[in-house]
C-alpha cells in the first residue's frame, strides 16, 4: 500500500501544497501474477488433450466387436500403405520389411503371442493377408483383426 506523506511546510488543510505520494518497491502486488497463472493453467489443461493424437486409422464397422484389454501388441496399417509401405507398430512408423525382425524381437519376451491388426478401411484385403503372413513368419500365433461397433468413433 503506498505511504502518503505530508509536505514539511504545508498546513493539512486546504491550502498548501498536495499530498505526495512514495511507493515502496518491496511491495509488489501478486494477485495479478496469480490471476494470469490461473488464466494460463486453465488453457494448457484445455489445450493439452487436444495436442495427443495417434495415427489416423478409418477401422471397419463390426456389429460383434468387443472390447480389448491389457497390454497388447497393435499393427496399424493406414490408407498410405500402398504408396510408402510403412506400418506403425504401436505409435511407432516401421517399414514392413522390418516388421518380421521387430515382431519376432517382442515375442520372445512374451508368454502369449497375439498380435492385432488394425487396417484402414480403404486398404486392400491382399495387403492385410501379406502383414498377417510376415506376422505369422515373425513367431506369432494368432492374428486378431480388430474393428470398431457402429456408431463408435
């Protein structure tokens, strides 16, 4: 809060001269500060789900699709196959020439063998038979297509 001080020869009433004000640097106003950091939290817990995105896949529709849980293995296969064959295993672009060495690698450590296809609607039903067949050259088991119910996103 600023300190008013009166001047020495001045009478405190009307007359003389006006009252001066000295402000102190040591106190510095923090509300302020606290209210743009609240401004700034607030749009950063906004704005932060919306910066997550994964890889664009267009799944099927399957009346029976359930639900998949635990931790799993996920091949995506988006519509860009057919022009730079590479393949995401989990969030990570791979080429499919490297998808048998990188499958075989995880399936050594793993007691169940399942891997899940996730294909783009627009990709080709002989390009999915190609991956599943170098996913099965790679050690794994059983082959899980995974598509979405109607009306999901």
């Amino acid at each position: 809060m600023p300190k008013v001080q009166l001047a020495a020869d001045a009478a405190p009433g009307r007359g003389g001269r006006p009252r001066r004000v000295a402000s102190s640097l040591a106190e510095i106003n923090v509300v302020p500060l606290v209210d743009v950091m609240l401004v700034l939290l607030i749009i950063f817990m906004i704005t932060a789900p919306m910066i997550q995105r994964g890889i664009d896949v267009n799944l099927p529709v399957a009346r029976r699709a359930a639900q998949i849980s635990g931790e799993r293995v996920f091949v995506s296969v988006p519509l860009a196959y057919r022009q730079n064959h590479i393949v995401y295993l989990g969030d990570e672009p791979i080429r499919v020439e490297i998808l048998r060495e990188r499958i075989r690698q995880q399936m050594e450590r793993r007691s169940d063998k399942q891997v899940y296809l996730r294909g783009d609607g627009g990709v080709q039903l002989q390009e999915l038979m190609d991956i599943t067949d170098r996913l099965k050259d790679a050690g794994v088991e059983t082959v899980g297509i995974v598509a979405k119910m109607p009306g999901e996103r």
